[in-house]
C-alpha cells in the first residue's frame, strides 16, 4: 500500500491539519504516518517506502531529508514558516538553506510569493514546485471550523467575550534561554549579516509589546485579554509581568483557529495568526510603533488594521469589543484580498489545499524509489547513531532534544483522542469511506483506509 509519512513538530500547529491530510489520503487508498517528529525521523527505516515530507527548509532538514531518501523513501517538502517572512533577503538567510531547496523532488508551496521566494533564490537548481496551499488553512475553511466548535464553546465559558493578544517573540524569550538565537544574532552583529539588525527589530518590538500589554489592560479594564505566547515562548515572562491585571489571562492550549473563532479580535505584530483570522473573518490589530521595511512581515500587517501607538491601538481594542464585524469589514476593504490570493493559493476555492497536494505528489507515491546500494546500510548506521545521540540530549537541557521540551512541543496524545478528531474531521468533509487508525508508537499514528 502507498504510504505518506508527516512528521509534526509543534501540535497545536501541526497535528490537526497533517490528521486532515492523512484522512483525506486514506480516502484515496493511501496509508498515512502521522505524528512527533522526532519519534518519526527515528523510525524511518521501519516503515513502508513512501513519501517523507518535510516541513522546513533549514539546513538542519537537510539531514533529515537525506536520511529519509536513504531509507527508501521519496522526498518532498513545504515549509510551515513560507507563509510569514519579512524581506526575501532574511528569508534566505535565517529560513532556507540552499542545498535544502534541491534536496526534495518536489517543493510544496502555500502561493506564489512563496514560490517566487524559492524560485529566485541564487541556489534554487531549478527543482519542480507545485503552488498547492496547506493543509493548515483547510482547517480555517467553513465546513472545517466546526471541528473546533466543543473547544470554542469551551473557551468562551471560561473567559467570555475577549480580545486575543498573540506573541511570537521566541527567539528572545523562548522556553529554553539557550535557544534564544536573536539575542545571540544581536550580540554578534557584523555589518554585512542582516541576521542583527532583525535581532534588534524584533528585541525592540519585544520590548513594545511588554509596556504595551499592561498599560491596554489598565486603560480598558471594561474588556477581557487573552495573550496566547507563541508555543516556544516563555510562559513565565508574561505571568509575572501581567501578574495582578484581573482582565488579563495567559492560555495557550489548542489549536489557535478555536481561540480566534472565539474572539472578537487580535492584537499581534508579524504574526501568521493574522493571516488565519483573516480567513475566519476576525478583525486583526498590527501594533506597530517600531517599523522597518526590511524586517517587519509585511504579509500579516499589510492585511491588518495598523496601530502605530498606544493610543490606536487601544481605541482599536475598543471598536473590536464594540462591534468587531464592522472593524473586520474596514479591515476587508483595504485591498487585503488581494494580498491573500498571491500568498495562500487556497483563498477563495472550496476544493481542499489538502486535495491539490496528494494531486502533486501523486507521481511519487505511485512510483516508490527502493533503497540501492550501500544506503540502506548507511541509514541504519545513522539512525543507531542518532538514537544513541538522543538518549543523552533528553537529559540536557537547552537542547533542541531535551524531554521535557520535546514534551512541551507535542505532549502525549492518546489513540481514542486522535480517533475522535478523526472522526469529527470525517463529518466535517462528508467523507464516506471508511478509515482505520492504530497507534505505532508513542505518538505515532498511521491512518489507512478502511474494508
């Protein structure tokens, strides 16, 4: 049977969507491997030749990549941060490492200024892209949001009505401070790396968004904050400094899509969960009162309503506790549409991006590449190496393999909660064909189709 192998790193990002396009490719009589990716890249050699895709472009994925086509499998990739960069230029440089863009045989991306970023890319060999979306923003579809609806329901009862505050500072305040790589960018600014000067934006917006947090919960005691800190963040920062503001909590449980749906808006800067509120018809807040053309991500605050200082930002906040569909239809009329339509090439079409892409990859899982050679060898060689190297690094923290950030990333999940969500997505999409799901190891799942 054709199988198609979905490593998630982050689960609250990740999980659902990739869930949705394995559903949708058992549907097809594909099997579909579907969970931590960490545990995946391990096991690489134990499963059926098939498709590997990866999820980033960095030279870290290189390895990963490569070991995945020793092991017999055909490669492909998007990258989850292709949707959100700032110039094309830091792109390239902190995001997308040359010989990564030719390793796949198929690049996957979410529109075409993604493509084009890759396309023009100095290194880019030239290597096939298909302009398909993500399955991510299925998820953001009508006949998809009710997947969320015991969540949302579950959300709104806890806090009521509110207005959701997202941070994506973790590379200055990440949960483990060894990984917090704009500070040591800034500290190692030279003049010809733009790696600093980006470090230096983000640190200052950083600094913005600390002043401006609490001094919005003072003046708006009337409305109800939720800040959601991105899933590497540093929970405690915002605990102590918002400590004591009694209409402000901290959550960052679940899938983003159910706390917007639950929302009256969101207050952000740079952050792809403006894109998603646009295609949930959220009103989105950019405060902005540092810019620059280089380093800010247009795509997320050119579609957002701008607020430049505390003062707008805090009517903004007013006018989305008011009456947020009117601040969401000003929001539309400012061209953003269009803005949508280059970067998610699933805006506007009801047909699922989760379909385009098993059209794209359909010429790979129909023709499996069997390992030759000694590569099968040498896959095996470095799997043990690396289950070995593992086992050290969970027991050191700072590590990208330490337990408990690993842990912290994508928490045990069980069979009868990935069943449901399964199940839930089936009736979501009117899927009739049946599927089964079984449990690999921890946190691996395959889903195949069913009798």
């Amino acid at each position: 049977m054709r199988t198609l192998i979905l490593p998630c790193e982050t689960r609250v990002r990740e999980f659902d969507a990739k869930l949705l396009l394995g559903l949708v490719a058992a549907g097809r009589g594909i099997c579909a491997i579907v969970g931590a990716k960490k545990t995946i890249d391990l096991s690489l050699s134990r499963y059926p030749a098939g498709v590997y895709i990866g999820k980033s472009v960095t030279a870290r994925s290189r390895h990963n990549l490569a070991l995945a086509r020793s092991c017999g499998h055909r490669v492909a990739l998007w990258d989850e941060e292709g949707l959100v960069w700032a110039s094309r230029e830091v792109y390239w440089r902190t995001k997308v490492d040359g010989p990564t863009l030719n390793e796949p045989e198929l690049l996957i991306a979410w529109g075409e200024d993604n493509a084009d970023a890759w396309r023009e890319h100095p290194e880019h060999a030239g290597g096939p892209i298909a302009v398909c979306g993500n399955p991510r923003a299925d998820l953001l579809k009508k006949p998809l949001q009710a997947l969320f609806e015991d969540e949302v329901a579950r959300i709104r009862s806890q806090y009521g009505r509110f207005v959701l505050i997202n941070t994506n500072f973790s590379r200055v305040n990440h949960v483990q401070p060894r990984q917090n790589r704009h500070l040591k960018w800034l500290r190692e600014q030279r003049p010809d790396d733009p790696r600093g000067g980006f470090a230096a934006h983000k640190y200052e917006l950083f600094k913005a968004f600390t002043e401006a947090i609490p001094a919005l919960a003072r003046t708006l005691p009337e409305v109800q904050f939720v800040v959601r800190p991105h899933p590497s963040e540093r929970r405690e920062t915002w605990e102590d400094l918002l400590n004591g503001l009694d209409n402000v909590r901290i959550d960052s449980r679940g899938n983003v899509v159910a706390w917007l749906l639950a929302s009256d808006g969101l207050i952000h800067n740079g952050c792809t969960t403006a894109v998603e509120a646009f295609q949930v018809a959220r009103p989105a807040l950019a405060y902005r009162p540092v810019r620059s053309q280089r380093f800010d991500h247009p795509l997320p605050n050119d579609i957002s309503l701008s607020c430049e200082n505390l003062d707008e930002l805090e009517q903004g906040a007013r006018d989305c506790r008011d009456d947020p569909d009117a601040v969401f239809a000003r929001q539309a009329r400012e061209g953003a549409q269009q803005i949508m339509t280059r970067a998610m090439a699933g805006t506007g079409r009801e047909r699922l991006d989760s379909e385009y892409i098993l059209d794209a990859i359909r010429p790979l899982l129909e023709n499996p590449e069997p390992p030759t050679g000694n590569r099968p060898r040498f896959a095996g060689a470095a799997l043990a190496f690396r289950r070995q190297l593992r086992r050290i690094e969970h027991r050191l923290p700072g590590t990208a393999n330490y337990r408990p950030y690993l842990a912290h990333m994508f928490p045990d999940t069980s069979l009868p909660e990935v069943r449901q969500r399964l199940e839930t997505l089936a009736g979501c999409i009117g899927m009739q064909q049946a599927f089964e799901v079984r449990e690999l190891e921890r946190n691996v799942f395959e889903i195949s189709p069913g009798d």
